[in-house]
C-alpha cells in the first residue's frame, strides 16, 4: 500500500524555523498560480483564513480546488506565489509546516487498512514523535465521538465505509495540529455521523481554537459548519465571504408559483422569453402546476403576475423561495442544476 494522503509532521527533532507572529493568519495564500503546460489550474489566488476559524473551500469539478489545498500542505509545487501555514512558507520550510498541519484527502485511502484503529491513531500521531502513551487520553476521546470504541482493535478493512472514513478523519486529529484540511469529510457518513462529525469541528475551532479548511459537496455541512466561504472557479476564486451574506446576495429575488394547470405551449414560450422560465421548470404537484423564475423587482413580479391571469390561468399561490448556499453557489459559478 502506498503512502496515506495524511501530511506527516517533524519527527521531533530541533529546528532554527521561524514561528508566527502573534495574530498572523492561520493560512495565508498570495497570488499562488500553478500551471501544467498550457493548462492554468490556479490562476493568481489569495486570501487569508484567521486563526480559530471554519473556511469552506467550494467549487465545481475541475475549479482548481484540489490543486490548490495540495499546494497550501506543499505536496504540489507552485508555479508562483506562497502558500504559508502559521506563519511558514511550506515550499521553503516544509517540515516546520507539516508539524502543524493535519490533512485528509481522498478520504478512508487516508489509513492502513491492516492496522487495527488504534494502531492507526498511533501511527500518526507518532510521525509527530509522540509515544502512544502520550496521545491515548486523546485517542480514547477520538474514538469515542466517532463511535468507534468498540472497534479499536479492529482492522480497518473490516470496517464498514462509513466507519472507515471515520477512522480517516481521527488519524487526521490524532495529535495536536494548528491546522485541518479535511477533503469530503463526510463522504460515505450516515446523518447521525455526519451530525457528530460537525458538531465536533466547531467544538475544534471554539474550544481547542483549530483552525479547518473543509473542501465539500455537501453544502448542508459546509453552511452548517462554516464561517466563511471561499468559492473557487476556472482556477480564480470568483466569492470570498460569509455564508449569510453569500445567500443574502440572492434573497427575496426568486419565487415559486402554483397554478391550476399547465398553461399553453405559446404562453409559456412567451414566459420563457419574457421573464426567463426554463422550459424544464413546470412540475406537476398533485393536481396543481409549479414553476420557479428569478425576477429582479416587484414591478417584474406585478407583471408576470398580469400576464398569467390575462392568458386564463388561476394563480393559486405566489412564494418567495429563499435561497439556500447550494443556490448561490451554482448561480456564482455560473451552473446549473
């Protein structure tokens, strides 16, 4: 079996490496670029995540998002720019970095699946030069929030998906880091699981003051769990803000409307070109008709409302749909459902 994704941390040994100034970021990204020929999979990204914080890394497939966060752990090498983690450049000093880093990409291929969970937990926590005697009080904790007491003796491979993307994720926080990159965190959870899972990173941040930079699909745990929001497209990050204000940028400008039945195809030709209503919109719901639409006023809103009674239609009900961080997201990157 290959080497796990887990970035290893210092063997303990001295280092002459600078540490962070007092309330410098816990990350701190500067016009970092990374280009594979002709192919720009970052292009001139910067921002900064504080100390103590949640910050949610989002983006479509193919946005840069992996490349980035292995580029901010110092497993890719930039083409230009710094990537630094509390306050150390991790291409220039990598293993001062990975002392304070813990990372989980591509889920449970993150452990040995021949060790038990324990020794898993211990391996880890001993590339940090810690002896299992050191982090079992830790460990026993783990293990319990995760549910995973009753098999820490057990190998990982007979383990169940869930459970070993739970395992993944306690290797991750087997020692003390500054610093979390969690990859699909929740990825095979159950919803229990997953509920424990958030409760514990924000008990992380607020209690230990770790700071997490979560990359996920689920946007429930992502608007659950963070407090900020950095969304990444075509290898520039095209948002930057809280998860409130991202959806606060759409609220109140869509509505959902319930008729009695489907209106013609002429009328809803003239819909669609008027006040944008896809074609795939219309759902039939028991014996009412429903479509979404977007409309930038109220006088858009009067004058739809106008050309659906003047057409013979019998408006049943009119809805503002508040939109939730999965909406904005498609709608900042410009895809659709």
């Amino acid at each position: 079996m290959g080497q796990p994704s887990t970035v290893p941390a210092r063997d303990g040994a001295e280092t002459t490496s600078p540490t962070s100034s007092e309330g410098s970021p816990a990350v701190s990204v500067r016009e970092l670029t990374k280009s594979y020929g002709d192919v720009v999979a970052v292009d001139g990204v910067s921002f900064d995540v504080e100390a103590g914080t949640v910050v949610g890394l989002l983006g479509p497939n193919g946005a840069g998002k992996t490349t980035l966060i292995k580029s901010m752990l110092g497993l890719v090498v930039p083409t230009s720019g710094t990537a630094r983690v509390d306050g150390i450049d991790v291409h220039t000093d990598p293993t001062a970095a990975y002392g304070r880093v813990g990372a989980m990409l591509e889920g449970a291929r993150n452990v040995y699946w021949r060790l038990s969970v324990r020794e898993n937990l211990e391996f880890f926590a001993g590339l940090a030069g810690h002896r299992p005697t050191e982090v079992r009080e830790r460990h026993d904790r783990l293990l319990d929030q995760f549910g995973l007491a009753e098999k820490a003796d057990v190998a990982v491979n007979d383990l169940s998906r869930g459970m070993k993307q739970k395992v993944a994720l306690a290797c991750t926080l087997s020692r003390d880091v500054r610093v979390a990159f969690l990859d699909e965190p929740t990825l095979g959870l159950d919803v229990e699981s997953s509920m424990d899972l958030r409760r514990e990173l924000r008990r992380l941040t607020e209690q230990e003051e770790m700071t997490v930079v979560l990359s996920s699909h689920d946007m429930d745990v992502v608007e659950d769990v963070c407090d900020r929001v950095v969304v990444v497209n075509e290898g520039s990050v095209v948002a930057d803000d809280t998860v409130r204000n991202l959806v606060d940028l759409f609220r109140s400008k869509r509505y959902r409307f319930t008729l009695d039945s489907l209106p013609s195809r002429a009328t809803r030709e003239r819909l669609s070109s008027t006040y944008d209503v896809a074609t795939d919109e219309w759902e039939t719901v028991g014996d009412t008709v429903e479509f979404e639409t977007a409309l930038s006023d109220g006088e858009r809103l009067h004058a739809l409302l106008g050309d659906l009674l003047a057409a013979g239609c019998a408006v049943h009900d009119v809805t503002s749909v508040d939109p939730d961080l999965e909406d904005a997201f498609l709608r900042l990157t410009e895809r659709e459902v």
